[in-house]
C-alpha cells in the first residue's frame, strides 16, 4: 500500500502531518511534531506496520530552510520525499483563498497532493544552504564559526593559520571553518550527541577552558588583525595607458577624483 504524508512545515511554532492512502483517503490528519529526533520517531511510529518504507512518499513545500532537516531524517528512513515547486503553490494558494477563505496549504491537502497532480511534484534532489538559500540560515553559519574560533581549540588553530600564514583576512578565514564545523554539527546531530569542545590533547574541557587556552597559544595581533582589513591599490603596467588618461582633461570627471578617494575599511 502507498502512502502520502503531507507536511505542513512552520518556522517556529510546531509542524502538522496528515497521512493519506494512494486513494487520498485520510487515515490520520493533524499530528503536530517538532523537528526532533524524539518527535519524528513517535510520527514515524505512527505509520502503519505492515507498510514498507520505500512505499511513503513525503510531501512539502521548501518553506524556507525548515524543511531541509525533515527532509534528510525521512530520506535517510528510506521514506521518498518530494517539494511542491514554488510556481505550483501559488496557484494552489490562490485556489484556496477563493475557495476555503485561506490560503494556506495544510497537511491535507498536500497529502492528497500527488492524486490530484502527482507529475506537478519534483522529488527532492540534494540538501544544503546555496547562495539562494535563507538568509537568517546564511548568517548563523557565518556567525558560529566565529564564535567556534574563540572556544574550541581546533578552530582556533585553523584560524591562527589562515589569518597568520595564508594572509586570509577575518571574513575568509570564517567563510574556509564554516564547512568544518557544519560537518560537525551535523554528526552530533545524527549521533543524538552534544557538541564537546576537546583541548589539545583531545580531552573534553569546558567552554571557559577552551578560552583560555585560545588565547594562550592563538593570539591575532591587532597589527596584524589591522593589516588584513586593508584593501591593496591596483599596480599600474608600465606602458599601459589607463582609461582615466585616455580621457579628455576638459572632459567632465566620470567618477571621484583618485587623489581625493575614501579607502574604505572591511569590517
């Protein structure tokens, strides 16, 4: 027997599932969880025991990144998981406003989804934040790894590296531990473990310890911190005439005269 359980993703408040048959007969409907190991478990309990993984098929809108860690824990399941196209919802949404007075797409309907219109679904093709991705999403993944830097030993070692021998400046150095410690997150993730910060030894130490010994063995000068932020003037080529040469001295200035430039300071 093939089942649709639709999802209705939220942000922050709790998540709604709804179970149909590959009839679109509703077999439970409104069963709130939270993106937990615990929650999903008990949801996926709820299941009916004679059916196969393989035959439940998720369905959700990509309600923003929410949907991302749901979708990996089913998939893993061995549960098919397929998005509502972004194109498709809103035809949806607009179908429902005029016809139930919302336009929100509950469980239910996205359930019974695949009945309705199943070659309108797109299975759900790899996991990950993109430069299209969220943005909230995009800057705790730029603000951890700095954060990481300050207590966990091991970034701050890779840290020290990239800013003293690489001569990367802050933002790149963050940007090359940012992968490192998502790797990490999501094997304590998988695991149902913490994260546990280890000193050099590889023994775990607290937050406070971790600190310490940061700025005992990896300081960053401010001269050299200084340095990093500043930004190197283009070198000119000998015998190559710029455009700004080329134009006429009675000619009006087409931008800031280079003698009277701002440098600008990255932050």
């Amino acid at each position: 027997m093939q089942l649709r359980l639709g999802i209705d993703v939220a942000c922050r408040a709790a998540h709604q599932a709804s179970l149909a048959d590959e009839a679109g007969q509703l077999i439970w409907v409104g069963r709130r969880f939270r993106t937990v190991a615990g929650d999903l478990d008990r949801l996926w309990s709820m299941l009916p025991g004679d059916v196969e993984a393989g035959d439940v098929t998720v369905v959700m809108e990509p309600t923003r990144n929410a949907w991302v860690p749901l979708a990996a824990w089913f998939r893993r399941h061995g549960a098919r998981v397929v998005l509502v196209p972004p194109e498709q919802s809103a035809d949806l949404r607009a179908y429902c406003s005029k016809h139930t007075k919302s336009d929100r797409l509950d469980s239910r309907m996205l359930a019974r989804l695949p009945l309705l219109h199943p070659e309108g679904l797109h299975a759900e093709q790899g996991l990950g934040p993109t430069k299209r991705g969220d943005a909230s999403l995009r800057e705790a993944m730029f603000i951890a790894p700095d954060h990481a830097r300050r207590i966990d030993p091991s970034f701050a070692a890779r840290y020290h590296r990239l800013m003293v021998t690489a001569g990367k400046h802050h933002n790149s150095a963050l940007c090359h531990i940012a992968p490192a410690l998502l790797t990490r997150i999501v094997a304590c993730w998988r695991r149902g473990e913490p994260y546990i910060i280890r000193d050099l030894e590889g023994r775990p130490i607290s937050a406070a310890e971790g600190r310490r010994i940061v700025s005992q063995h990896y300081p960053i000068s401010p001269q050299l911190r200084q340095g990093r932020r500043s930004i190197a003037q283009p070198r000119s080529t000998p015998g190559r005439t710029s455009r700004r040469s080329k134009e006429s001295q009675s000619a009006p200035s087409t931008g800031p005269s280079i003698a009277e430039a701002t440098p600008v300071a990255m932050t």
